[in-house]
C-alpha cells in the first residue's frame, strides 16, 4: 500500500477569515513546542531571513498573486481534523484539484520572471511559492533545481530542505531532514519515513534552520492529534 507522505511546513501565513480558528491552533501548537526546545539557533536563523526579506520586495503585483495561491493552498487544509479528511476520496480529490490549478498558475508565473526570490517577492512571497511546489508532485523536481540554483540569500533553507526531502521520498530513497512522514496502515499513527545517516540528522536540521526531531515530532502529534513513532526509539 502506498501511503501518502506528510510534512509540517513551518510558519504557515493564512490570512481568510474563515481559516483564523484553525490558524489559532497551529499557531498555538507551534508556540508550545518551540517553548520547549532550548536549541534556539533555528528559530534566530528563521526570524533573520523573514525580517530582512519581509519589507523589501521589487514586485508587489507578483508577491500579492503568490500570496493569494498560499491562501488557496492553505484553504484546503485548514480543516477541523486533516487527518481524518485526507481519508475521504471525494475531498483528496478535491485537494489535488486545487493543487494542480495552484501549480499552474506559479509555473506560469516562473516561465514569465524565473523562480520567485526574496529579493523579488519579499519572505513571505518566496515562500508562497515554495509552499505551492510541494504540494504537487508534476513540478516538484524542477522547483528544487531552480532554487537549488538560487543564492543562498535568497530561498529559504529550510524549504529547500523540506522540498529535497519530498523529492527524495517519492524516488525511493532515504530523506536527508527528516521532514517527511508516512501513515500506518491503519491510519492511526503516522511514521517517518527512512532517514540517512540518521546520527546526524538534527545538525542538518540545524544547519537548514529546522528545529531538532524532537521538536517536530511535538509539533506534527499537535497539527495532526494523532501518534507518531518516534524514530530515535530505533536508534538508541
């Protein structure tokens, strides 16, 4: 059985009214676990990048379409219990709908003016369009070329890492973060998928400005109420 992969995207920027319920909760999970971690170099490293691309930006026309499909994204997730939802054929339909209008549309955008940067489009609008590429599996490996290609200023690392991860998962082979998780059969628990040189797993995490496993394991049992194997119990 193949099972559908599954990742936390961090700092989640939802903005319709009908989703600020649900965006509360996140925000909430997301500050209890963090609370937690006593490795802050993550959390500094995610604030620099936002806060120097946040206010500068040469195409607002461009960011503001970016940020009206990160709506759109997030639209479809932001439900009561996603969990149970993504077990509804009618609604995963729906989702990879969405999905592929969504990717469309930024690849539309990217044969016109390239990969949207931060210079370009401002943090927040960068990482619109990263949000956008990993939810659809047609465009995944040619995001991640082109923002492998980018300066390191201008993509955000940890979604370079998360989109690595997807894309390695989806070819079979082990994940470099551990970003990515699979459900168990029974839908009841959600496992991670195999992790490389799974040792040293947190310091790339650290390196991608990610927070340690431990933290996002507290942080995916949160968004999605449901169990998650840890998989440091593996390697003790």
């Amino acid at each position: 059985m193949r099972h559908r992969a599954v990742a936390v995207t961090m700092m989640l920027c939802v903005t319709t009214s009908a989703a600020a319920a649900q965006q509360s909760r996140v925000d909430s999970v997301a500050a209890s676990c963090a609370a937690s971690d006593t490795a802050t170099g993550w959390q500094t490293a995610d604030s620099i990048w936002t806060a120097n691309g946040e206010h500068h930006w040469t195409n607002n026309s461009l960011r503001r379409q970016l940020l009206a499909l990160q709506d759109s994204d997030q639209a479809m997730r932001l439900v009561p219990d996603l969990a149970d939802s993504v077990r509804d054929s009618l609604f995963v339909r729906r989702m990879n709908a969405r999905d592929s209008a969504n990717a469309a549309a930024l690849m539309k955008i990217v044969a016109r003016v390239g990969w949207p940067t931060r210079t370009m489009v401002g943090a927040n609008g960068a990482h619109a369009a990263f949000l956008i590429a990993q939810h659809n599996a047609s465009i995944q490996h040619e995001a991640l070329r082109r923002m492998g290609a980018l300066p390191r200023a201008e993509v955000k690392r940890s979604d370079l890492a998360l989109l690595e991860d997807r894309v390695l998962v989806s070819e079979g082979k082990p994940q470099r973060y551990g970003t990515q998780l699979q459900w168990s059969s029974e839908h009841t628990a959600m496992m991670f998928n195999p992790i490389a040189d799974f040792a040293n797993v947190d310091a790339r995490r650290a390196d991608a400005g990610l927070p340690p496993l431990g933290v996002y394991i507290c942080l995916v049992r949160g968004l999605y109420q449901r169990e998650v194997v840890d998989p440091r119990d593996r390697h003790l």
